[in-house]
C-alpha cells in the first residue's frame, strides 16, 4: 500500500464513524454500554524509534447518553530488550445529549466536552517466554478539560498488565488466531474522583487475527466498574471493541 495513503486512512476511518453516529441509533440493552471502532497504525522509523497513531469513535449504548471520538499519538523509545518509554497526547470530543437525573428531577442536556490528554508512559515485558511476553504499563495521564466557559484539570496513573499469545503456544505469525488478555486499573493521582483512589477496574478478553506482517484485527470484550465517588455506587459498563492495526516498516 501507498505509504502516502496510509497516513490518511485514519481520518478517512474517523469520518466515516462519526457519520455512523449520526445515522443509526445503537440501543443493543437497558444497561450501560459502549461500542468502540479504533484504527491503529504503528510506524517503525528503526530499531530505536516508533510512532503510533490511532483513531476512533466511542458510541454510549443502552443508557448511555454521549457518543465520543478522538485521536492520539505518541512516541515510542525503545531502551532494551525489555524496557520503552513514550510520551504522547489526546484529543477527545465528547457530545452528551439526553434526560439525566439532576436534583431528584429529570433534565435534558445538549452539551460538548473537549478533552485534551498528554502522557507519558513507561513500559516492561517480563517475564519473556518461548513465544510471548507478559506486558506491563505503566501511564500517567495529565486530562485538561474545557466545557464551554468552564475548564478543568485531572490526573491520573493506570497500570495494565496483558498477555497476547496463540493457542497452541506458538508465536504469532500471519495467518494465525491469538488471543489477548488484560487488566488494567485507574488510580486517582488529583482530582480523578471524590475520596476515592482506586477509581477504575477494567477487564478485557478478545480474539485477534494476524493476516499479514502489516495488519491484524481484534474483536474485544471489556467488564468496566467506575467509582467516582466513595458514597456512590460503582458504574458498571461494557465495552465492545473493534480494532483494525496496521504497521508500517519506514527502514525497509
């Protein structure tokens, strides 16, 4: 493929999902859910440096009210066989429209929240295995937003821990099926939630398809439970993920 092309597939990707949202209404249960649709594209400058780039839209299902899309980039150093680091930013829009519970009373609400997310990450595989690695991440996040006249600033610390691998122990390859695991908590670092440190706890199990070198795609599963504060039931939500991921060799 055109490397020139592949830098605008996930504008293109982005247009398109936006337009979805506008066009269909997704209502699959009465509980609180969301559909994600994510592009991804890796670009390998050498064997020290990497960007990543990626794209996507964020639907609320059932009852949720807001639909969301947003990009991200970052630079990826790699120190050792074991150890990264990156530094990237996010921008993500979110439109909340619907009837919310606000004083004992039902309201309507029509408003657009910009989110603007630099972060820096630090990133460990190990143990290492015949065909794998077991992958940690460690993320702080600085979130500034900006509601009409209103801004705020948050900041949290995530850890991940994953687990992609085959089923028969192998090393991923083209033309082969893996699975991916992980878990990952949010940890309020100022003013991520009320009293509350722990703030998020999210799950996820998915199947991937490796169809070449350059592409792979992953369907996911995610259980997600959120407290924002400490005397007010935790929000349980589930995501439905689609991943399309494309790497680009820029020394070959």
């Amino acid at each position: 493929m055109n490397k020139r092309l592949a830098l605008a597939l996930p504008l293109l990707f982005i247009v398109l999902m936006v337009d979805a949202q506008q066009q269909f209404d997704f209502n699959l249960f009465n509980g609180s859910g969301e559909l994600r649709s994510i592009y991804v594209q890796r670009h390998r400058i050498n064997d020290k440096y990497t960007i990543n780039l990626d794209a996507g839209s964020y639907l609320g299902l059932g009852n949720n009210i807001w639909t969301r899309w947003g990009f991200r980039g970052s630079v990826q150093r790699t120190l050792s066989h074991n150890y990264k680091v990156d530094f990237g930013f996010m921008y993500n829009r979110t439109h909340y429209k619907g009837e919310v519970e606000l004083n004992n009373t039902d309201e309507e609400i029509d408003a657009t929240r910009h989110e603007y997310r630099p972060f820096q990450s630090f990133n460990i595989s190990y143990p290492r295995f015949k065909a794998s690695a077991l992958q940690h991440r460690f993320r702080l996040e600085e979130r500034f937003f900006i509601h009409k006249d209103v801004r705020d600033f948050k900041m949290r610390l995530r850890y991940l821990i994953q687990h992609m691998g085959r089923f028969d122990g192998k090393a991923i390859a083209p033309k082969s099926l893996y699975y991916r695991a992980f878990a990952e908590f949010n940890f309020n670092i100022y003013q991520e939630a009320e009293d509350v440190f722990w703030v998020r706890g999210r799950y996820c199990l998915g199947l991937g398809y490796q169809f070449s070198s350059k592409f792979t795609a992953d369907a996911n599963y995610y259980y997600e439970h959120t407290k924002v504060a400490s005397g007010i039931d935790q929000i349980i939500t589930h995501i439905f993920q689609l991943t399309i991921r494309q790497t680009i060799n820029w020394n070959k």
